[in-house]
C-alpha cells in the first residue's frame, strides 16, 4: 500500500492523566497456566510492546506479579501473572480472596507440549474459581500454535476442547463455560484473543457497537474498529465478522501512525505528543480500499476501512464521524457519574464495615 494523508497536531497530552475516581475497584484479570506455557510473554508482548524474539530471555515466574495497566491504557484493570508450580492446597495461599475479585481468568495451555497436565490443572483451577465466583469469565488460550500447521491446530483445538468439557460434565459443571482461543506472541491472534476478553468486562459494549453500527450504516462504510491505542486492543467492533487479516491491518496503521507521528509530529525540541485530537491518517491499499483513522479519545482511535467509491463522500462520513465521538464522549461522562457514585458508595461501606463479593467490570 502507500501512504496518501497524514494530519498531526499537538494537543492534550498523551499519556495518563490522573482519574478522581482511581481508587474504585479494577476489575482483575489472573494469567495462571503451567510453567514455560508463554504466561508471561503474553504480558509482556501485549502490554509492554516487547518483541516476540526478546521474550525468549525471560527467566520464570516465581512469585505472583500483579501490575496495574490503566497508567498508559484506555481501559482500566489489573493483570496478575501467576507461577505455574502454585499449589491451591497451600494454605498460605488465599484463593478465596484471589478469585472473589476477579473479571477473568486466563489459563495459558502450551499446544506444542503433552497438554494432560495442564488440563488436569484447568480443571482444577476452574472449579475452585467457581465455587467462590460464580461470575469469572473462563478464557483458555492455546498458545504456541505458530508451530502447528492449520490441520493441526483445529486438531489441537478440537480435542482440548472436548477433554476441557468433558471433565467438567463428569463433575456435574455443564453450566460453567470456557473459551478457548488459538494464540501465538509470534502474530496478532493473541492481540484478538485478548480483545474478546477485555470486551466481556466491558458494561458499555452493547452501546459501543449500536454506535458503531449506526456510525457505517449511514456513511458507506465497510468495517469499524474502537482500537485501545496504546495496546491495539479493540474494545468494540460493529456486528459484521472479524477477519484476522483486517484486523492485522489496523493494528499496522496504529503502529505507521505513531512511528511517523513521533518523526514529524512533535516540535523542534521534542515536546508534544505523537497522538492527540488532531491526529489523523488515510492509507490507500491496492485494492481499491481506503484505511481511515481517526482520533476519538487520547486513548482511543476508530479506524475505518472504506471503498474507494464510498470514500469520496469524505465530507459525510467526517459529518457522522463527529456525531459518533459526540456521543462516545456521553458515554464516558455516563461512566464518570457511575465512578463518583461508586466512590461514595465504597467509602459507606467502609465506614460500614461491609464488604461487596461482586466482581468489578472495566469502566470507560
């Protein structure tokens, strides 16, 4: 493809800006699987911005790492990265309490290794997680397929899968439910895979992707993504399907954009920011499709593909496009309510002494 537009500016500052209401509750979400299953590099490449090749100096997790990732994201959680020899019988180890919190659970199963263990330990983790959280999203990655050929992965996938089930109807848990994910650091699957579990802690996806939907319907527009800039996680889409290449595609504009932002967009002595209210770009693909990213938030980008022919209405969807971040930023004033509600509400409850056993969703 080539590059046909690029705008920049330097506004509000891009970075984190310091939440009122931060001391509300994250929702948590536990990475736990067995040792060397790709826990941590997963973290790393998702979160960190590591190159996949660098994960492979990374030493084993030997303690519970627990970091916050809303300082430099739009969406706001905790993520805890658990060693792979934890033993639930350990009484020092309080699942209750690890569990009671948590939005997701990610188990991280190897592909390329003997997976009997660590579907034993699922099933395990599971159950326990259940009995105390009866609202934990289960998402099981299967990770490391970039080794596998495509037979072998939809193999792979088909029987975890069954064993994964299988166990838990023998122990009478038909009603809990696992999602499973075919995952490597090595492409974007595990940036889609991640997206699909952020999304399930969001309250606000329903209104997000009705906005989206009203947002292509009326201006000619193909496929929409609500890209998190900062970890290119979309945390909504409309209702058309997902295809992967798309997918990579956006994710490569965020990177061009930021890279060529940082090049051109800041002042001669380097101060600004490389995203921003004003940033903008359009990319022609050679196949008559036009890339279309737009700034929504200092976090947020909607990134937009669009026929050629579609595109000369620029005038239109730019028009609805101002309609659309109007109404996303009602959204997030919505959710400010909500938080300054929370607060005080938290603060009776301490004062109280009660305690809440719900689980946190990720608040826009």
């Amino acid at each position: 493809f080539f590059f046909f537009f690029f705008g920049f500016g330097i506004g509000f500052a891009f970075g984190f800006l310091s939440d009122p209401f931060s001391t509300e509750v994250k929702p948590r979400i536990l990475l736990m699987g067995l040792r060397r299953s790709g826990k941590s590099s997963i973290q790393k490449v998702v979160f960190h911005k590591m190159s996949p090749n660098e994960t492979l100096f990374l030493e084993s997790t030997n303690k519970i790492c627990r970091e916050d990732v809303s300082n430099s994201s739009f969406v706001s959680f905790q993520i805890w990265d658990f060693p792979g020899q934890i033993d639930f019988f350990d009484p020092t180890f309080d699942y209750e309490m690890i569990f009671r919190g948590t939005g997701a659970l990610i188990f991280v199963i190897d592909s390329q290794d003997d997976y009997m263990e660590a579907l034993a330990r699922l099933h395990l983790t599971v159950t326990r997680a259940y009995k105390v959280n009866t609202d934990i999203n289960f998402e099981v990655f299967i990770h490391k397929v970039d080794g596998l050929s495509d037979d072998h992965k939809i193999e792979t996938q088909r029987d975890i899968h069954q064993r994964a089930n299988d166990d838990l109807a023998d122990a009478g848990l038909e009603k809990i439910h696992l999602s499973f994910y075919l995952t490597s650091i090595y492409d974007h699957s595990i940036f889609e895979a991640f997206s699909k579990v952020v999304q399930k802690l969001i309250p606000q996806l329903p209104t997000l992707e009705n906005l989206l939907n009203i947002f292509i319907s009326n201006s000619g527009i193909e496929k929409a993504f609500l890209f998190d800039v900062v970890s290119k996680i979309y945390i909504a889409t409309d209702s058309t399907p997902v295809d992967m290449q798309t997918y990579e595609l956006c994710c490569d504009m965020i990177d061009v954009v930021i890279d060529i932002s940082c090049i051109y967009g800041l002042k001669e002595d380097g101060a600004g920011t490389p995203y921003d209210k004003e940033s903008t770009a359009i990319i022609k693909l050679n196949n008559t499709t036009v890339l279309y990213l737009k700034e929504v938030t200092k976090f947020l980008a909607l990134v937009c593909f669009v026929r050629e022919e579609s595109f000369e209405r620029k005038g239109l969807i730019d028009y609805n496009f101002h309609c659309f971040r109007k109404a996303i930023h009602e959204v997030f004033e919505v959710r400010l309510k909500v938080a300054k509600s929370r607060k005080v509400q938290n603060q009776l409850q301490k004062k109280t002494g009660a305690a809440s056993n719900g689980t946190p969703r990720v608040l826009l």
